[in-house]
C-alpha cells in the first residue's frame, strides 16, 4: 500500500473516531442533563385580600437523587410563578399540605398539616410582606 493511501486511511479512522465520540458524549451529556432536570407542580394559589399579590405553593420534584420538596413563594398580580425569577420564601423537605392566610396585604400567616419533618429554607419576610408561621 502507497504512503498516500495509508495517511488517507488514518484520516477517515480517525475522523470516524472523533464523530462517534462527540456523538458519544453528546448523548452522555444528555442523559445527565435529564437526571438534573426538576420538575415544578403548582399545587395551590392564594390571593391576598385585594389580590395584589398571591402565596403561590408548588412541589419540586427533582429524581431520584434530590429529595421532593414543597415551595412558597410570593407573585405580584398579573406574573407567572418561576422559581428562577421570583425567589422562594419557603422550602421543606416532602409534600406538604401549606395553610395560608393573609391577615392584610403586607401580612401573611403559613401553616402545614399535619407539620413539617425538616425545614430548608423559612424566611420572615418576602419584599414588603410580612410572614409569621404556626
């Protein structure tokens, strides 16, 4: 075989190696991208007496390896709830069962049933709202 077939056979070896392992890794990347994912379901909205702003309560469910917890957050009327946009003002452990009642528009009392095991996250105060818990 000439030296030109042979540099000209290594070339396609190895151009076939780099596509099968970039596509390898693409599929790798994608499969963990899918563990990482998490996933939001609002469970419950609570409008405040004027209904200018709302308790929002949604369970996030991330797999296997993240434990499910419920979040709560404050949105302004009018705007969708997102996690990534407006912040949680509360995050337990599992799938809770959130009591919410506003006592005005700047006051908001939380509750569970039947109670929480473990509490990540438990703010007393979102923007210009107050937040007690019972």
């Amino acid at each position: 075989m000439s030296r030109r077939r042979w540099i000209g056979l290594v070339a396609v070896v190895f151009a076939v190696a780099l596509v099968a392992g970039l596509v390898f890794l693409a599929a790798i990347f994608d499969v963990m991208n899918g563990f990482a994912a998490c996933r939001i379901v609002r469970q419950s909205w609570f409008a405040s007496p004027n209904g200018s702003n709302s308790v929002v309560v949604v369970w996030k469910e991330c797999g296997a390896t993240v434990p499910d917890r419920t979040q709560a957050g404050i949105v302004r009327r009018g705007r969708a709830f997102s996690s990534d946009k407006e912040p949680t003002f509360l995050s337990v452990r599992g799938h809770q069962d959130v009591l919410v009642a506003w006592s005005s528009e700047q006051a908001v009392k939380i509750g569970f049933i039947p109670g929480t095991a473990q509490i990540y996250k438990r703010d007393q105060r979102a923007g210009d709202v107050t937040i007690s818990y019972d």
